[in-house]
C-alpha cells in the first residue's frame, strides 16, 4: 500500500515538473512571438504602411501586454495616422508601465495639442520639463560627484608624494660616531667635549 502512493506521488509529481517545464517553453515562444510581431511592425513603419504596422504591434500586445515598447510604437503609429484618441491611450499604457519614460509625455502633450486640448497638452508637457530638469539635474549630480572623488584621489597621490618628497629630502644629521679612521681603524667618539 505504502509502494503503490509513493508511485502515485511520484507519477504526480513529475506531471506537474513536465507541465511547469512546457509552460515556461510556452511563455518563451509567446515572447518571441510577440517580438516577431513587434519587429515587423518596425520594420512596416518604417516603410509607412501604417495599417500592416498597427496589425503587427497590435498582434504582438495581444502576445505580451507587458512590453511597453510594443505600445509605445503603436501610439506612434496611430499619431502618425491622425488617431490622436487611440494615440493617447497607448501612451497611457505606457506611462502606467514606465512612469518615468519622459518621452512618453512629450507625445502625451502632442496628441492632446493636436486635439485642441491645450490643458492637458500643458500639463504633460510641463511634466516633461520637470522631469528632464530632474534628469539634467541628477547628472550633473553625478558629474560632480565624480569630479570630487577624481580630486579626493588626485589630492591623496599628491599627499603621498609630499609626504614621500619630504621624508627623502630631510637632511640627515651627521653623526659624531665614526665607524673608521682614515688610516681604517676604528676611532672611539670624544664623549668629554
């Protein structure tokens, strides 16, 4: 009785390893499925044929609804078409899935100017100035930082060599003890004087 459960728990568990292994193979192909579809949707909007490329990027979310590429793409599609709606809600997505992806608020800003929307045109171009502000800010942050460590290690070599410098050019003091006489006997130091 003991022979026939483990059997079975076996059995069990090596369907359950072979169906978690075939998912993982699907999930691997659906992915490459999806940026099959999202390269040739590149490569039909680059040749402006807008219809194959919204297709193609709309076949690869169906695929892979996470990939904010595939969406940012096909909002430049519809942008490019005239369908500032179906434009807008694909940055949407993007912005729900890289919040900060400054470029997505410039083409937010755009579409909206494009609808005569000049409220949240403003306010999605205003948040893409703070944030590239904020970006040019954090690298110069960086820039400075770099700087100052360049000249912490520079002053500390500079340090050492001083310090080495000095240590080398003190003058010795000549000691009184000879070790050898002119004639090269030893000659006892004159303590008395």
């Amino acid at each position: 009785m003991l022979k026939k459960s483990y059997f079975k728990f076996i059995f069990l568990f090596f369907l359950i390893l072979s169906f978690y292994f075939n998912a993982c193979s699907n999930h691997e192909q659906i992915r490459k499925s999806a940026i099959y579809y999202f390269e040739e949707g590149n490569s039909a909007l680059k040749q402006r044929d807008y219809q194959i490329a919204i297709w193609n990027f709309q076949k690869a979310i169906n695929l892979d609804s996470e990939s904010p590429s595939f969406h940012y793409n096909l909002g430049l599609v519809y942008f490019e078409i005239g369908n500032y709606n179906e434009s807008i809600e694909s940055f949407k997505r993007v912005k729900s899935l890289v919040p900060n992806q400054t470029d997505t608020y410039y083409n937010l800003a755009l579409a909206h100017y494009k609808m005569s929307d000049s409220r949240m045109a403003d306010i999605y171009y205003n948040r893409y100035q703070d944030m590239l502000s904020l970006r040019k800010a954090q690298e110069r942050l960086k820039k400075v930082k770099k700087e100052q460590e360049k000249k912490a290690r520079i002053s500390d070599s500079e340090y050492k060599s001083k310090v080495l410098t000095e240590s080398s050019s003190i003058p010795k003091k000549k000691s009184s003890l000879k070790n050898t006489s002119k004639k090269g006997t030893l000659k006892i130091p004159n303590w008395e004087n």
